[in-house]
C-alpha cells in the first residue's frame, strides 16, 4: 500500500460524536489494503497499572505504577491487552511498528515493567480499534478524522488530556476552531 498511514495519528474531527470515538486520537499500529488496527491514546480508564498487575498476579512494590494508568484502546476485544513501548526487548509478542515505536501483546513485558526492567516509556491499553478493508479510508474521505505523522512527544509525553488538542497542532490546527458542521464542496 503506497500510503499507508502506520505509524499515524488519526484525530477525529469535532463533529465525529461517535461515542467510542469522540475527541479521540488514535494512533495507527497497521495499515494495509486489508484495513487498520489502532490503539486510542487519549482515553485513561479508571484502572492503574498497579491495579492491572495485580489483577493478573504479577507481584510489584512500585509506588511509580500506582499513577500509570491504563487507556481504553477502543471497542473491540477490550480484555486484550497491548503495550505500545518505545525500545525492543525479547518479549513474546512484540513487533517494531516504527523505527523507535514496538507493540507488545505477551504479559512477559508486564513481569519486566513491574521489576523495572522494562521500556522508558509505555502506554498500556485495553481493546483496540479496527476498520476493514476501506473503511477508514471512506471515514477520512468523509472528513470523520484527520491525519499526522505521529511524534514521541504526543504519544510519550503528552497527558492523555492534552492528547487530541496536542496531535492537531502537529498540523497547526487550532481544533477549537473546526466546525462540527460536516460538508463537501
């Protein structure tokens, strides 16, 4: 696929009122001529990661896990786990997504964030998000999200709430300033 949008943000529009999807920013793990699967970045769920662990008996006396916690990733599979991280390791279910940006699937990862030997930066999901072969391309022409390449420093480093306002600036989009109206010239 020539444009692909891996490793992308999709931002939806002011005017999607999905409700999985409102003010969402979702960033693109894959993206082929077979659909796209991605992982909203901007919804944390009232559950930590400390609270995670626990729940799948794996053992940590960080007080640091307390204060991560984990992001609904979107609607489908939501007891699947994912953990978007910023550097390789030998875990079970890993792929490189970008040149510095790996998805993890295997609780193998959790054991080695819990002993604090796992990746500088993390984001952890429940779910994900899924369209099938053009449906996103027909919700992009229909003006239902816009696109960016992704950066670290939003994925990262942004709080969560600053995430959908952060992503459209990329693009210098005031998102503020976007009609909710929908319309093609």
């Amino acid at each position: 696929m020539a444009n692909s949008l891996k490793n992308h943000f999709l931002i939806a529009m002011p005017s999607l009122n999905d409700s999985f999807f409102y003010h969402s920013v979702i960033y693109l793990c894959d993206h082929d001529d077979e659909g796209a699967v991605g992982l909203i970045i901007n919804r944390p769920t009232q559950i930590t990661l400390d609270e995670l662990l626990n729940h799948i008996n794996i053992h940590t006396d960080s007080k640091h896990l307390k204060t991560i916690p984990i992001l609904f990733g979107g609607p489908l599979h939501k007891s699947q786990g994912m953990v978007l991280h910023d550097s390789a390791g030998k875990w079970d279910t890993s792929t490189q997504v970008a040149d510095n940006i790996f998805l993890t699937t295997s609780t193998d990862i959790l054991k080695d964030i819990s002993a604090d030997n796992g990746p500088e930066h993390i984001l952890i999901a429940l779910g994900y998000a899924g369209w099938g072969a053009g449906q996103l391309e027909q919700e992009i022409a229909d003006n239902s999200w816009l696109t960016v390449a992704a950066n670290d420093e939003v994925l990262f480093k942004t709080p969560s709430k600053q995430r959908w306002h952060a992503a459209a600036s990329l693009l210098g989009v005031d998102i503020n300033l976007l009609s909710n109206t929908v319309g093609h010239a």
